[in-house]
C-alpha cells in the first residue's frame, strides 16, 4: 500500500450515489481506493448492491491511508452501529490524516464532536443541530465546504490544493459532484483550471469544459 491509497468506508444502507464522482476521478488518476468495513462480512448497499470489503476497521493504519471517505447510510441515524467509523475519522485526524463525510456521515462527524470547531455543512443546520453538537456556529450554506484543520476561516467552498493534512470535507447529500471537487481539489488530483473544467462539464453540463479538461 501506498500514500496514494484512499480509504472508503461501506457499511449496510451506505448511500452508494455519493462516492462515485470522486472515486472514479482517484482511481482514473492512479490513486487506489480501497473498502473498509466493520468487519469483512459483505454489505448491502442503499442501492442494494452487496459489496465484499477489503479490510475490516480494526486492521485500518491511518499512516496507510491519504484520505478517509466516509458517506451517508441509514444507520447513521437509528442507532450507534457506525460510531466506530466516527471514532476512526478521530484517529485520522489525530494522525493528520484528511477525512471526508457527505449527508448522514457528517452528523456522525458532530456527534464525535469533530466539527465543533471546523467550518462545514451538511443537509441543512437543523439536521446536525440535532445531535446536540457544539458546532452551530462554524455551519457554513454551501455546497461542500473544505476545513483545512480547524481554522473555520479557510478553505471553504472551493478546496484549497495545498497542504491535505488534517482537513476535514463535508457535503450535503445532493451535493456529490462538489463533494468530489473538494477531494480532487484537496488531493491535488487536478490543478484549478482543469478542476473547474471537470465541475462545469460534470455539474453544469457545460461542453465548452471538455475540450479544457481532456487536453
């Protein structure tokens, strides 16, 4: 395993909509993504595909890993079946390591109290507001919002290209294309120009984008 090795996350009901703008870029780009469930047992998915992961949670390294990718699942609202997976964003961002969450995984994110001091977003306020989290005051109306380690004046909104570690990305559940931004922008996959050409071409269906980023 390499640094260039991201990690995502998959558990039962995981929302497998959400990943896929940025996973299919990584793996396009030479980056190796790689499942890590609670255990190896194979899930189901909320589009009911069952997925055999690579590794369980207890073998997971953050030295392993550039990035943890966590997604929106079901269960991350009826139950504390998935704060391991929480827990283990805490060891990553312990370690320095970037993790990011879309819908239901960024209140698992609130819960663990990791975004009570970063900026970030999610749903809407009221969603994580209701985990009874510290953070209120750092939501920010957008998108996906990139926190570049906890100071809540940086990174959002657009991703910075720089320095990844400790950064923490987050999303709204109809947001998967700037969810996959933020990460392409944060793991300097691709460089501004080509970055905003692969947004208007895949947000925006703006053709005039392609011939930028193909080239």
């Amino acid at each position: 395993m390499t640094s260039r090795t991201v990690h995502l996350a998959v558990y039962d009901t995981f929302a497998d909509c959400e990943p896929g703008f940025a996973t299919t870029q990584l793996t396009q780009q030479g980056h190796t993504v790689r499942t890590v469930g609670l255990t190896t047992a194979p899930v189901t998915t909320m589009g009911g595909m069952r997925v055999q992961p690579d590794l369980a949670l207890g073998g997971l390294d953050p030295g392993d890993s550039e990035l943890l990718i966590l997604t929106g699942a079901a269960l991350w609202d009826t139950g504390d079946t998935l704060a391991p997976f929480a827990r283990t964003a805490r060891a990553f961002l312990d370690a320095g390591v970037p993790v990011a969450a879309i819908c239901g995984a960024t209140a698992g994110l609130a819960r663990e109290g990791l975004l009570d001091d970063r900026a970030h977003t999610s749903a809407v306020s009221f969603y994580l507001a209701a985990t009874g989290y510290a953070g209120g005051a750092h939501y920010v109306e957008a998108d996906a919002v990139t926190d570049a380690g906890g100071d809540t004046d940086s990174g959002t909104g657009t991703g910075s290209g720089g320095s990844a570690r400790g950064a923490v990305v987050t999303a709204g559940p109809t947001e998967p294309i700037a969810f996959a931004r933020e990460i392409l922008a944060l793991l300097g996959v691709f460089g501004p120009e080509k970055l905003d050409a692969w947004y208007r071409l895949f947000h925006d269906s703006d053709a005039s984008a392609y011939e930028v980023f193909a080239g």
